[in-house]
C-alpha cells in the first residue's frame, strides 16, 4: 500500500514562496559582484531556474545558473548496493569571485550541501556562497544553515518531504509522506 501523502504546499503557495526567496536573494547580493545561481541535480536545477527568472527584474541584470552533480563527492558512495548515476555537472561560468547561491529543494541532513560546496570549490573560489532552499525540514548532522528558506517544516523522522516540479514531475506541490 503506498504512504499516504500529505500537501504542505500547493503550486501557488510555492509560486508565493519562490517570489519570497528571489527578493531575499535580491536583497542580500554583494554590491558590485555578479550573481550566479548553482542548483543541486536534480530539482534544485529547475528551482535555481525559476529563481533566477524572478531575480532578473528585481536586479536589472539576467542571472546565470548552473548545475552541479554532487554524486561523486557524496560520503556514502560505494556504500549502497547499486552503481551511481551520474547525471553531470553544468556550470557555463566562472565561479571565481562572483557572489553564488546554492540551491536545493530539501534540507535535511546537510550531508548533501556538503558535497555541492566541495564540489563547487573544486571549480574555484567565489567571493560567497549562500544556500538557499525551498524547505527547511532540520535535524541536522552537520553543522550547516540556510541563508534563505522558503518554508520551514517539522516532519517526523519517518516523514519524507517530496518536492515536485514541473517539468520534472506532473505537478508543482510540495508533500510529506511516510517512509516505507
């Protein structure tokens, strides 16, 4: 029998949410440095996305975005029974000295956002990084915090928090489900 879902956000509640977020990112940017969004595979790239879209009128200027594909920093690799997926990292630009913000649909753990500023690292040195995500769910085991939140939720530990994006999913919505 398949979890029972519950919504948490409906598409407009996270249309909302993601206009929140792009004037937070709009207004904590650094004077005089270039913006670049970097999303995390797989739906922090279509939320990175539709941030810089929102971005573009607030700052005047067409945000760039790039992807990053954390699967070969992750701490648990080669734990698992099957191969990674490598999905490929995409950053058209330099990450040297410009002002970059880390996007990911889910904070959790923090072990993932780890592995996407080692990665990005590994492609420069920017001038910062901000993470910002669409949900905050915490109980972190690392000790990493985001800049900007579209919604913070407190699930149980059984509960997993599924964020759907069109066109990676049928819908937008955001679900908490429990695990099976």
């Amino acid at each position: 029998m398949p979890p029972t879902e519950t919504t948490l956000f409906d598409a407009q509640e996270l249309r909302v949410a993601l206009e929140a977020m792009a004037r937070q990112i709009a207004d904590g940017r650094m004077a005089g440095v270039p913006l670049r969004l970097i999303g995390i595979r797989s739906r922090g790239v279509p939320l990175a996305e539709r941030l810089a879209a929102a971005l573009t009128p607030l700052i005047g200027e067409v945000v760039r975005v790039g992807a990053v594909d954390i699967t070969l920093y992750r701490d648990d690799l080669g734990k698992g029974a099957r191969w990674p997926v490598l999905r490929g990292t995409d950053v058209p630009f330099a990450v040297d000295g410009k002002d970059v913000v880390l996007v990911d649909d889910v904070l959790y753990s923090g072990r993932t956002v780890r592995a996407a500023l080692n990665a990005i690292c590994d492609l420069g040195r920017p001038a910062r990084i901000r993470l910002a995500v669409l949900v905050d769910r915490g109980e972190r085991e690392l000790p990493i915090q985001p800049d900007v939140v579209g919604k913070t939720v407190t699930v149980g530990r059984g509960q997993r928090v599924r964020v759907r994006l069109a066109p990676v999913d049928p819908t937008d919505e955001i679900v908490s489900a429990s695990e099976s």
